[in-house]
C-alpha cells in the first residue's frame, strides 16, 4: 500500500482527529468572551458538558458556554479511584522512606472544582487511604456501595484521614460526604490492631472521652468519628484572607484560631441528640482540635498544571491554615506534602517546600514570565504583587519560603530598573504593595537575613510609589 505522508495521515490517525476535530475546537476559545456578553445581556448561551481537557475531557471544547455538570452519583469514577489509590501509595511510600515507619493520621483538603475536574481523584484517594474501594454497579457506573479491603489485601496499616471540604464540595456533593462518612464508620467498628486501625483505637479512646465527659454512648460515638470539617453552612473560604491582607494578626496563634473558628463544622450523615440532621453542620470545636492535635500530614493535591500554588489564595488558606492550626496545639509543624496528579498515569508527591522551590525557579522570578506579564499592564503588574502576597502568605501560616527567595523577588520585581520601572508606571499600587510586603517578611521574622541597605531601599520605593499615587489621585480630581 502506498504510505502516507504527515501530510495526508490516515483517517483513523491520532492527526487526523487533532486536525479536524481538536484545532476548531481550540480556535474557538473567543466565545468565552461572546457567550460571556451574551449572557450578561439576558440572551440565551448554549449549554455543554464540564470538565477539564487536560484530564481526558476533549468533549468540553470549545469553552465558553453554559457547562452543567454530571452525574454525582457516579463519583468517584473508576478511573478516578484509580488515581487515587496509586497517589495514596505513592504518599505512604513517601512518608515510610522519609520517617521509618507508616503514616497514622492524614489531613486532606477537598475542592468542588477540582472534584468536577478529576471525577474525584481526592475523595478516592482518602477512601484508598482508609483502606476502602467503592463498588459500582449499572451502566452508568453509580457508586451504590463500598467494600472495605481486608488487611492482607490493602498490604499495610490503614490511615486515618480528615477532610477540610470546601463550600462548594459541601453544596455540591453531598453524597461523597455521605460515603466517606459511612467508610469511615464502618472502618471504626472493625476488630484489628491498634497500629493496623489506628482510627479504629482513636474512636474508641475518644467515645471513652466524650462519655466521661458527660455524654451519651451514641452522642460520644458520633463526635468520635467526626471527620469531615468545612465552613459554616452557607460559608465559604477558609477565614485567613482578611487577616492576612489587613495585616490584622500577631502570630501564629491569631491565625490558628481563626481557621479553626472558620473550619469546625462538622459534616456527618449520622444523626444526634446534638441536633446534628442529614448532612448538616455542626460547630464542634473541640472533636476538631483534637483531630489536629493527632495530625501527622497535611496534604493537597493538584490535578494541572495550568496553574500553581502561587495563583491563588485559596491554596495557603487551606493547606496553609490547616498547617498553621496544627503547629499552634502539637508546637512543631506536621509533615506538608503537595500531590501532583496531573501526570495521571503516575501521581507524584512532593514536601511543600519542594514545590515552592519548584513555583520560584519556574515561574516567580523566571523572566520569561516577568517579560510575559509585563505585556499585560495593569493586570500584569497586578498578577506580580499578588504572587509576592501568596508566598508570604504561605510563608507566615507553613513556615515553607527560604529567606533568598524574598531576595530573588526584591531583585528581580524592584531593582531591576526595567521591571521596577514598569510596574511604577503601570500600577504603582502593585509597587508599593510588593515593597510593603516583603517589609513586613522582614518585620514578622519571615526574611531574617535581609540586609540595611535593602530595607531602606524597599522603604524608598514605598515612599516613591505613594507620591506617584497621590500625583495621579490630585491629577484625577482636577
């Protein structure tokens, strides 16, 4: 037969579809601005399905309608559960190689978005962890059970495992809080070893705790086996941005409480004489301090690699704020990890540190980046002061930036006169918010090695930003 050329692949060829069906698609990326207007002016936008191309969802191009979601009764799916457990053993190999023995206690953060992504990549990695499958059933592959894998199969000790879910994964999922809560009762009355279960030995301490302190037999097994936790009903976030913008905090105390204050409620499909009913929250302070007095690993994970942990405040508000709460009651930080699973087929682990590292090489002060937003003006500028804001935010709740890195950023944002120079002109609010902020790394004992003639530099720029500021504010209001 005659080949084909690269030119003309054959009609079945990955090219072939990448051509005619996955290019148009991409090309159309411009009607997320088009449905976008059309929507704001109350005219119709079509829908289609939601998910992440990058995690084998092509479907959901071209981007920019109305997304619906999908069947949460299907959730954890198989391929799902399939990451989630390889990311669950690749972690416990981890932690056993770094401290010689198995991990007891983990302490996880769920998102709604990254669950829409991923089909539920994180929930089926907590149920790996606890040593539990989920069984599926039908041709829609409904998740209407789970199996608890004996200790021959699982080959190791089970973990017991805390959930931090977000507002959104409480609205939205429901039923996953149901599972996970139904897992881990289950996992609570087996007869094993204590250091094979060590949930198992923790419930029935804590049951005998909670009797002794004046409740019920029910009332202390249910408070036992908490562990799903989450904002208020009705709340969201994590409850440490408005301190750390307003500098509105001491030390780490003041930024443990109010995570702790923020994220007690108690999620259990188990009803109480507490006035606990379906799914609902409860406040429970103490049950959560002491999940967080018994934590040994604070773990998120991440599905891409479109963005980093230094895109968002949401990533130290969580794994940040969880790590902060549990350094205030045991005094030393616990063992932070960052899940990478966006390599799908093998799930990576790394310390936090490692990924901060990571994030500052490849991207904070890498000047392909800086050149990159610097073509975006005000924005760009923005994005660069915002970077600053989320690595001291880390910093301050995990204890994870090395003091040459707030060097790196003062050199590379602020002395160079190009970039410096740019931002002044652009958005000098960035500009003094960048020079504020790594003034107050210093201040706070975050950047400990900073030298004078550095600091009195950064307190001229702030001076020199803030007359530019008020130059334009006086040309404004003429």
């Amino acid at each position: 037969p005659t080949p084909h050329t690269p030119s003309t692949p054959p009609p079945h060829h990955p090219l072939t579809w990448i051509h005619s069906r996955l290019l148009p698609a991409l090309q159309k990326t411009h009607q997320e601005i088009t449905h976008l207007l059309r929507g704001l002016d109350g005219r119709y936008v079509k829908s289609a399905p939601a998910g992440a191309p990058t995690r084998g969802r092509p479907e959901v191009l071209p981007t920019g309608n109305n997304f619906y979601t999908f069947d949460i009764r299907a959730l954890p799916t198989e391929i799902a559960w399939d990451i989630g457990r390889k990311a669950a053993e690749t972690l416990i190999e981890c932690y056993t190689q770094e401290h010689g023995e198995y991990p007891k206690t983990l302490g996880l953060s769920l998102w709604g978005t990254a669950t829409m992504r991923t089909g539920g990549d994180d929930i089926a990695e907590a149920l790996a962890l606890l040593g539990v499958q989920p069984v599926w059933d039908g041709a829609a592959r409904r998740v209407v059970d789970f199996e608890i894998l004996p200790l021959s199969v699982l080959g190791r000790p089970r973990v017991d495992v805390t959930l931090r879910i977000s507002g959104f994964f409480r609205d939205a999922f429901p039923n996953l809080i149901n599972l996970f809560d139904q897992a881990v009762a289950a996992v609570a009355v087996l007869d094993e070893p204590p250091s094979l279960n060590p949930l198992a030995a923790q419930v029935r301490q804590e049951t005998d705790f909670w009797m002794k302190q004046g409740l019920s037999s029910q009332e202390a097994q249910v408070r036992s086996r908490y562990r799903v936790f989450g904002s208020k009903p009705g709340a969201y976030g994590a409850g440490l941005q408005g301190l750390i913008e307003s500098q509105n905090w001491t030390d780490d105390q003041d930024l443990a409480r109010a995570y702790i204050n923020w994220s007690c409620y108690a999620y259990t499909s188990c009803p109480s004489q507490e006035g606990l009913g379906e799914l609902g929250g409860v406040s429970a302070p103490e049950a959560f301090e002491q999940r967080l007095s018994q934590m040994q690993i604070v773990l998120h994970n991440q599905d891409n690699r479109e963005h980093d942990i230094l895109d968002s405040d949401d990533y130290y508000q969580f794994q940040g704020g969880l790590t902060a709460a549990v350094r205030s009651i045991q005094g030393t930080n616990p063992q932070t990890y960052f899940g990478d699973n966006s390599m799908t087929a093998k799930p990576r682990v790394r310390t936090l540190k490692e990924e901060i590292a990571r994030v500052y090489r490849s991207r904070v002060v890498n000047p392909k980046w800086i050149a990159g937003v610097m073509r975006h003006g005000y924005k760009g500028a923005f994005e660069m002061a915002a970077t600053v804001d989320y690595l001291f935010a880390y910093d301050a709740t995990a204890k994870c930036v090395e003091d040459h890195m707030y060097e790196g950023i003062a050199q590379a944002y602020l002395f160079d006169p190009v970039v410096s120079e740019f931002i002044q002109s652009r958005n000098p609010y960035a500009l003094r918010d960048i020079a504020e902020r790594l003034l107050e790394a210093q201040k706070r004992g975050l950047w400990q090695d900073a030298n004078l003639q550095t600091l009195e530099n950064l307190r001229n720029l702030v001076h020199q930003a803030e007359a530019v500021i008020e130059q334009k504010s006086t040309y404004l209001e003429k």
